[in-house]
C-alpha cells in the first residue's frame, strides 16, 4: 500500500512537472513569437531608412554637381 500511494505521489510530481514545462515551453514560443515581429518591425524601418539615406546621396550629388558646373563656367570667364 505503501508503494502505491508513493507511486501516485511521484506520478503527480511527475504531471506537474509535465505542466510546469508545457507552460515554459508556451511561454517561450509566445516570446519568440513577440521578438520575431519586433525583428521584422526593425528590418522594415532599416529598409526604409536604408532607401531615405540613398535618395539624400542622390540629392547631394545632384547639387555637387551643380556646384561643380558653377566652378567650371565662373573658371570659364
């Protein structure tokens, strides 16, 4: 009798554990889940940022280049 009741003891020890680590494992893929969506929300901004720094290269190309003619007609004279 003895070793039945210790038997239940441990096979409810047992079942808690098993819930405890499902409530981990829940937990983690809830987190992983939340980080994955704020990695892509950070990609996207890089992207767009990574587009706005190549639009003000061109920008400040065009007007050296425009500064650059300038030099030349004035050098012209």
């Amino acid at each position: 009798m003895q070793d039945y009741t210790l038997h239940i003891h441990n096979t409810q020890e047992q079942e808690q554990h098993t819930q405890q680590q499902s409530k981990k494992r829940t937990r983690a893929k809830t987190r992983i889940g939340t980080l994955a969506r704020r990695l892509e929300k950070h990609y996207e901004e890089l992207r767009k940022a990574k587009a706005h720094v190549r639009k003000l290269e061109e920008k400040i190309a065009k007007t050296l280049n425009e500064i650059e003619e300038m030099v030349q007609e004035h050098n012209a004279r």
